[in-house]
C-alpha cells in the first residue's frame, strides 16, 4: 500500500514564468501538484496543494 505526505505552498499565480519556475522547483522535489486553491492574495499568489509519496 503506498502512503502519501501532503503539503500546502503559496505559489505566483499571476505571472506565468514565476509560476512555472515555482512548480518546476517543487516538482523536482518529488512533490505533484494537486490543486491550486482560488485564494489570491493581493501580490497575486495562491495556495497549491502537492503530495508525494511518503518513504
């Protein structure tokens, strides 16, 4: 049975290169992205949630 760890990130939901630049280093992690919550804030991030698997 596999087991995941979950994680909550605030991520640049407004501009697209910083957004790719954020989730490509988090993917690198081993972390996969979730969902990205509709909660922008006023500098224009949101909250992504990723899991992965635990080991």
């Amino acid at each position: 049975m596999k087991l995941w760890e979950y994680d909550s990130r605030r991520i640049h939901a407004v501009h697209m290169p910083q957004q790719m630049s954020d989730l490509e280093k988090i993917g690198n992690e081993g972390w996969e992205l979730v969902l990205i919550k509709d909660d922008l804030d006023e500098d224009g991030t949101a909250t992504a949630i990723f899991k992965r698997e635990k080991k």
